[in-house]
C-alpha cells in the first residue's frame, strides 16, 4: 500500500509538474502571439495606404494630425539633442499621402529632412523624393520647385538639377522674375556666395515658421562672413604682391588703402589674419565656432 500511494503521489506530481510546464509554454506563446499582434498593429497604422482606407472622409483632418505630430516629434528630438530622427520621414509620408495638398508638409518637411545634423536628418534624397510629390499633386504652385532646387543646390551640390528646378518653375506665370536668373547663374557659376546668399535671404523673408527663420539667418551670416573674408582675402593678396611678404595683421591692409578700416562679421567682432596670413572670424565672435565645421 505504502508503495503504491508513494507512486500514486510522485504520478500525481509529474501531472502537475506537466500542466505547469504547459502553462508556461501557452502563456509564453500566447504573450509573443500579442507582441506579434501589436507589431502587426504599428506596422498598419505606419502604413500610409492603410492609414488612408481607415480615415475616410477625414483624411485631410488626419494628414493635419500626423504633420503636427511630425512637427512635435522634430522638436523633442531637437530639444533633447537626439539625432535620431528616423520616424520623420514615415510620419511627412503619411500625413502627405493623407492630404496630398498639405503644401506645408512638404515645404518645412523637406527643410527637416536635408538639412544636415543636428540641423535635420541629413537625408536629402528623401526630401527630393517628399517634393517631387508634392509637385506632382500640386503643379501650379512654384515655391516647391524652388524648395527642390534649394535641396539639390545646398545639400546634394547637383547644380545642373538645381538649375533644372529653378527653369522648371520659372515657367508658371505666377513665380517670381528671379527663378530663371537663379536658373541661369546656377548653370554658368555652380556654387557662388552670391547665389547662396539670394536663395537663403529669399527662405528668410518668405519663412514664417520661426525655426525656418532662424536657420536662414545663420546661414545668411556665414555666408556674409565668407564673402567679407574673400574681400579681406583679395587685398592681403595684393599687399603681398606689392611688399613681397604676408601681412600679419588686418590694419596692414587698411594702412596700405587696401580696406576701409577694420572689417567687422555680421555680429560686430572684428576679422583677424589667421597663421597663414587668412582672414578668418574672430575667436570670440560666435560665427567662429560654426565657421569652423563649415569648413571641415
């Protein structure tokens, strides 16, 4: 008897020791079958063409949705100095595909993706690809051609597309005059100071997101500081052709009727001749530092 009610109960624990095991292994399955499930979900609701079938009538509502939360989600990451920034790109596709005349979507958004870090993604193909749709469904408004020759002209240095856009543009009877002499300068110059600072004083007068603004700006003073120490440059080159050495020093130069007093950056430091005898910003003026990646 004792044997068998001592086999009788390690049975009895095996069983159970089994119906534990196989309700591990069904609440393990059960919880990655969920994880799969959610997966699934996000997945479709990152699908611009699932979002569209869900939204109805309200797509044009939801593509406003999802811009400003593309806009909110540029911002956290600006604000926390992260640059990852790879749901930007899903949520502009999304928002643009719910409401393909949502002109600012593809006017800023593309600012956001070419841009460079920790400006922007730093992924211009992907702001070409998001204005070449927004060109297609809205073919009468000029400023995005204008927005795809920026992109070709600053960040991808394609200046025979970037003249392409401009010319394309040009012909809508509502552009600009400027647009094909931008077309035609970029296609006999390619990159110049002057053409990048027309383009840039054009987005900060026409910008009203004040990011946007911003950002030209900057721009605008790096590019007036480049063609102030071209200037600087040009004259230290003649000074040297006339002394037969470098000067050392900007009042050299002023001294010898080659400059006009001391030449200031656009935030008032002076400019200074670097070892080499180069005209550079000023190590205390705050155009330095940025100046300096530029040219890296």
């Amino acid at each position: 008897m004792n044997r068998r009610a001592s086999y009788g109960l390690f049975v009895g624990i095996a069983i159970l020791a089994g119906f534990a095991c196989v309700w591990r292994l069904q609440a393990s399955v059960d919880a990655e079958r969920t994880e799969l499930r959610l997966e699934a979900d996000e997945l479709a609701l990152r699908s611009p063409a699932v979002m569209k079938k869900l939204s109805l009538e309200y797509t044009p509502l939801m593509g406003a949705i999802y811009w400003t939360r593309a806009v909110q989600y540029f911002g956290e990451k600006h604000q926390a100095s992260n640059q990852n920034l790879d749901e930007l790109w899903p949520l502009l596709d999304i928002a643009t595909t719910l409401d393909p005349n949502l002109l600012v979507a593809y006017r800023f958004g593309a600012t956001f993706l070419s841009d460079a870090p920790p400006r922007g993604a730093g992924e211009p193909e992907k702001a070409v690809e998001l204005l070449e749709r927004g060109i297609k469904a809205n073919p009468d408004y000029w400023r995005l051609y204008q927005d795809l020759g920026n992109v070709y002209y600053f960040d991808e240095k394609n200046y025979l597309k970037a003249s392409q856009a401009f010319e394309e543009g040009s012909r809508n009877p509502a552009a600009m005059p400027w647009m094909k002499i931008m077309a035609a300068r970029i296609a006999a110059e390619g990159e110049s100071l002057e053409t990048s600072y027309a383009l840039w004083l054009d987005i900060y007068q026409t910008a009203t997101d004040r990011d946007i603004r911003k950002n030209a700006d900057e721009h605008l003073r790096l590019v007036q500081a480049e063609m102030d120490i071209r200037e600087i440059d040009k004259a230290a080159d003649v000074y040297e052709q006339r002394t037969k050495h470098r000067a050392i020093r900007i009042s050299e130069l002023a001294q010898a009727g080659l400059l006009t007093g001391q030449p200031l950056d656009p935030g008032g430091f002076p400019y200074i001749l670097g070892e080499q005898g180069k005209a550079e910003p000023n190590p205390k003026s705050p155009l330095r530092e940025e100046w300096l990646k530029e040219k890296k």
